[in-house]
C-alpha cells in the first residue's frame, strides 16, 4: 500500500522523529534505519513502514512490488527524518526483536560463543564490535545496562545489518548476566591487567563469553570478580588498552585461528 505524506505534521512523521531518542525506542520497541541496503537486509516481517523522498522513489523500483506499508514524503519533510547528511531518501521503521531463553540455547547451543558489552559508550565502536562478532562466528550478543544504545542510528550504520541477524540481549546488571550466562553454559572471560594469561595460552574458542569493558574504566570490577577465565592482550610500549573494537577484534578471531589449527 502506497500513501503520500505533504506534512510534517503528519503522525507517521512524528512518530519516526520521536525515534530519533532512545527512550522512544525502548518504549515502542521500534527503530529507524536509513539507506535501501539497509532496508533490504531487513527481515520484511520486521518493517512496519517504508518512507521515501518524493524525488527520490523512481529510483527504488524494488517498492511498488513489496507488499510493505510504504509512504511517499515530501522532500522537506523527509530531511526532518533523516539520519545522515547525504541522505539517500529512504528510510524504514523496523521492530526489534525479543528472545526467550529458549530461543536463545536454541541458538547458542554446545561450543557456541557470545559477546558480552560492558558499558560501552561509542556507537561506532559498538557497531563495528557486533559485525566483528558475526564474521568471527559469535553465536549471540548480550548488553549490560549503561551500554548506549545499538539501536541508535550510528551503531545501525556501524553494525551494517549485523543486527538483522544475530540475537542482541540487553540484561539489567552483572548477576542477571551471570545468571544467563550459566543457564547457557557458558564461562565468563574478561580481560585484566591483573592476569597473567596471555589470551593466546588459553582456550576461549567455545562455550566462551567474552566481555568486552568500557572504552575508559575497562570491564567492571565486580564483573571481574565473577569471571570464570581472565585472560590479557600483550602490549609493547607505554600502552596500557587498545582500543575497544580493536581489542574485541584480537579476541574473537582467536576462535577461528584455534578453529583451524585443531
């Protein structure tokens, strides 16, 4: 179904600039993403509308054929929603999808491994941290409470449709992810500088959590305490932390050169 929106009064408007914040987001369980790669990486069950710039729809043929609630905007009112400078003029409204537990060991069964986000600030070093997980076999991604949010616009952009297909959990605190990790299977691995363990000396290649701290305060101190493997990056020089995606990146690929090397 095709409609024209000429306002920006319009409700549909204003419900996608609304989630243009997170706490709209949480609320509604919805997010916008930008830019027609985007849109057809997105499961079709999950779109709940299309929008797109009046001179910009001739060069979307793709949208007369979906049987996807799609709205033709005004060029003025479609930049009041847009999410990058060079706007392509296409958007979408997406839900986000929720996983029981059972969906969950279903999907992260025996030697599976996840990625576990403490705190995490950057939405670009959170995206590129989700795509990593997937091209290194990540089987699910789990949130702590304080990690900004990946469903933002940036971190969308950065996960370049990572979210679309893999599980992203967000759990309240330490214990409930201690809690799920066990229901799992899973072991706790954290990075520390109190460790001793090269990373390479021992074995996270299944059956692994694999926290990934802060980009400032590295992984909690209480979370440290709960771990069940704590493990450290050797570094030259006067560094004392890499960078978080770069670190995230050393560590789970030790799980597809352990892979081949067995």
């Amino acid at each position: 179904m095709i409609k024209t929106i000429h306002s920006a009064e319009n409700r549909i408007i204003k419900d996608c600039r609304k989630l243009q914040q997170r706490k709209y987001r949480d609320r509604e369980g919805l997010y916008l993403i930008e830019g027609p790669n985007l849109i057809g990486e997105a499961p079709a069950e999950d779109v709940r509308c299309v929008l797109v710039s009046e001179n910009r729809y001739a060069a979307y043929p793709f949208l007369s054929r979906e049987k996807m609630d799609t709205y033709i905007v005004k060029p003025a009112v479609f930049e009041q929603i847009a999410q990058t400078e060079s706007s392509q003029g296409i958007a979408a409204v997406v839900r986000k999808r929720s996983w029981t537990l059972e969906q969950l060991t279903a999907r992260c069964g025996s030697g599976a491994n996840l990625l576990v986000l403490d705190r995490l600030q950057d939405p670009g070093n959170i995206g590129t941290i989700i795509r990593t997980a997937e091209g290194a076999g990540y089987a699910a991604v789990i949130a702590i409470k304080g990690t900004a949010d990946i469903f933002s616009p940036k971190t969308i952009r950065a996960a370049a449709g990572t979210v679309f297909r893999i599980p992203i959990v967000q759990v309240g605190d330490n214990r409930e992810l201690k809690k799920l990790t066990d229901r799992l299977g899973k072991k706790l691995a954290v990075t520390s500088l109190k460790s001793d363990n090269y990373y390479y000396d021992t074995d996270i290649s299944r059956d692994t959590a694999l926290v990934i701290g802060n980009e400032g305060g590295g992984v909690s101190e209480e979370l440290e305490k709960m771990a069940d493997i704590l493990i450290r990056i050797p570094m030259e020089g006067k560094l004392e932390s890499l960078n978080a995606a770069v670190a995230a990146g050393i560590l789970m690929y030790e799980v597809q050169r352990r892979g081949k090397n067995e």
